[in-house]
C-alpha cells in the first residue's frame, strides 16, 4: 500500500444570485434584523431559483475547481458530492454532476454527513490518492436547503441558505497537504436536527405532508451546546494528531452556521479574531457547502499562501464532526 501525501491542487465554489435579506424574513415570518444578526451573525442568504437544484449548484462549483486546477474532466478518477439536499434519494448527485461534466473516467457517490460532509468527503477522497488507487479525485459539498426549509418556521428559516464548494485532490510534495484529521459521530443524539420525513422510516404519505415531516427540524439550544464542546474539542484532537500547537494555525475556517458558536470556540480556543475566515454574515449556514466555499473565498482574499497551516472544523446532524489540517501546497495565483 502506497502512502503519498495529498494536496488541494484546485478550488472552487458557486452560489445562486438571489439575495434573501433579513428585512426580507421579517416580511415572512415574525422576526427582526436585530434579532438575527444578533443571535447568529447573518445578514442574508442566497436562495436558489425554483428550478435550480444542488447537481446544478455543484456542476457551477466543479467545473471551477477543475479549471483552477488546470485539469479536464475526464483526468478525475472519483467524484464524492457531501450533501443532505441531492437532487434525488437516488440515483446520486455525484452520478447527475459526472454526466454534467462529461467526466466519463469518474466513478461517483454521495456521502451524508451532514453539516460535517466536505470534510468526510475530503477525508475519504484523499484516502483514495494516498493509497495510490485513484489520482485525482473531485469533492463537492452542495446544498439547496431552501427546498426543505419550513419557511413559517422562524426558528430555522432565518438559519440557511443555497450553495456549493469543490475541491480537487491530488498527490502533493512530502510535508505538504493532510497533516491530520479526526471525524466522528453520535447517533444517539439524531433526533436534536432532522428531517423526519421522505425516507423509509416515514415515506411520503398524505399524513407526513400534513405534518410537515419533510422539512427541517432542530432544537436550537441542544445544537448549539454540541457545537460549542465539539469545535473545540475535534480541533485539539487535529491539532494533537498533527504535533501541532494552536499558535501555529495560520487559518481556521470553521463550519459557518453561527457567529456565536464561532466565537465561543474561538475563545475556547484562544485563536485570534484575524486568523478565523467568517462568511456566515452574506450566506447565512450552507451545511456541506459552507466550508468548501469559505475556502474558496479566503484563497481569493488573499488570507492563504504556501506552507500555511490551515483548520477546517465542523459539526452538524448525525450527530457528526469532523476536523482536518492542512499544510497548504499550492501557490497563489497572480491574477
Ligand atoms: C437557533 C439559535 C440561533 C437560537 O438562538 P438562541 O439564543 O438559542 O435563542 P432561543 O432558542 O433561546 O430562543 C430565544 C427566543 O427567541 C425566539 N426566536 C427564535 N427564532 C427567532 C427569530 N428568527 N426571530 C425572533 N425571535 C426568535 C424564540 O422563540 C425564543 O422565544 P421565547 O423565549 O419566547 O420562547 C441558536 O440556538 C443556534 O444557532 N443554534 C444552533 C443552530 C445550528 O447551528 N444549526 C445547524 C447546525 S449544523
């Protein structure tokens, strides 16, 4: 068995044009831009078209992962799409975005982790190049949560929005790429955020329509606390797993659900306010897509460069979390 290290060798990410702000909710349900931005952070949200769906949002974000990675698709071994939001129970998303980009050599699935899925996905594709069975392989974390959100729910609806990152995993120079990584989870604790109905536990009936089992369940509070504990704890465990010292990461980029729980961890932490990249305030939480798209964000504001020591951590239903590191390989752009 091989063992090379693995890079991101290409990043890229896509969200709908529309705009929901929180001056749009309050016309919605009962709630205020003071409350929202308060308690969590975010100011507005993209929503996707009534035609859009998450293969479309990540076929966009792919096919600029590919390009800045200087590949064609058909060079991609293994596409994985992280995602709560596919387009279907089956076939998969990954199946849909590999007929989209013609990646006729690609084998393809969908994994569910949730909130925590880009990095699960990051996780199984690497595994892939580091053992040297696959070369290239494309990760997508894509939502369209709007489609499932109760939108009389002001709970959760002020919460979400559309979107969608990838990244394209390739071998990279020793020293370089995955340091280190934890993911786990805690099914017992699943009922706290759901989305009860569709599946075969609860098929879609007249009943479960009337219910409202299709959408969107969460108790708050109960996330949150989770949260809080879980980003701290799974970024000690990275950082310990890699022999690293919290002095020495150059970039956290944390799941973008709530600007409390990132702050509450970043203190927990004791990481300094400018070396956190927060988007959450324009895209509110994008589950799978958030870190993905933060990613692609910070590398094009300029806060990564080679050799930098970069923390994903996230956590979301399953219950799941997930943290990885790593030392970043490529060089910047100059355009
Ligand atoms: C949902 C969340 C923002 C609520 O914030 P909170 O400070 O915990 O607020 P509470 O749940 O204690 O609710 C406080 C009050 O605000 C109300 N409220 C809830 N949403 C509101 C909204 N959009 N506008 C106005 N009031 C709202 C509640 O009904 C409650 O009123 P009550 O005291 O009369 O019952 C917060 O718990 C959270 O972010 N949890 C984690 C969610 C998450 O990250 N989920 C995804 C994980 S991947």
């Amino acid at each position: 068995m091989k063992n090379y290290s693995v890079g991101i060798s290409g990043v890229g990410s896509f969200v709908p044009e529309n705009i929901l702000t929180n001056y749009d909710l309050m016309k919605m349900v009962d709630t205020s831009n003071e409350w929202i931005v308060e308690r969590t952070g975010i100011r507005e949200r993209r929503i996707g078209s009534k035609d859009i769906s998450t293969s479309d949002l990540g076929t966009e974000a792919a096919k600029r992962a590919l390009k800045d990675a200087n590949l064609k698709p058909e060079d991609i071994d293994l596409i994985i799409v992280a995602t709560i939001t596919p387009d279907h129970l089956f076939p998969s998303t990954a199946c849909i975005i590999q007929d989209n980009l013609k990646a006729t050599n690609a084998a393809a699935m969908d994994i569910n982790a949730a909130c925590t899925g880009f990095v699960y996905g990051i996780v199984t594709g690497a595994s892939f190049v580091k053992s040297g069975m696959y070369d290239r392989v494309l990760v997508i974390g894509g939502e369209n949560l709007s489609k499932i959100i109760d939108w009389k729910d002001r709970n959760t609806c002020v919460l979400f929005g559309d979107g969608a990152g990838a990244c394209v995993l390739e071998r990279c120079d020793e020293g370089y790429g995955i340091l280190s990584y934890e993911l786990g989870s805690d099914g017992e604790n699943r009922q706290v955020l759901i989305q009860p109905g569709g599946g075969s536990k609860i098929p879609a009936s007249m009943e479960s329509i009337e219910d409202n089992l299709h959408t969107l369940k969460m108790d708050g509070r109960e996330v949150f606390k989770f949260a809080v504990r879980t980003m701290e704890r799974t970024s000690k465990v990275a950082l310990e797993r890699a022999n690293l010292q919290v002095e020495d990461i150059d970039l956290l980029i944390p799941h973008q659900a709530n600007i409390r729980i990132i702050d509450a961890a970043r203190k927990k932490l004791d990481l300094p306010m400018d070396r956190i990249y927060v988007n959450l305030d324009r895209y509110g939480n994008m589950s799978s897509a958030s870190i993905p798209v933060a990613l692609d964000e910070a590398i094009r504001d300029k806060k990564i460069k080679k050799g930098d020591n970069i923390l994903f951590a996230g956590f979301g239903a399953g219950l799941t979390w997930g943290s990885l590191i790593l030392k970043w390989n490529k060089e910047e752009d100059n355009v």
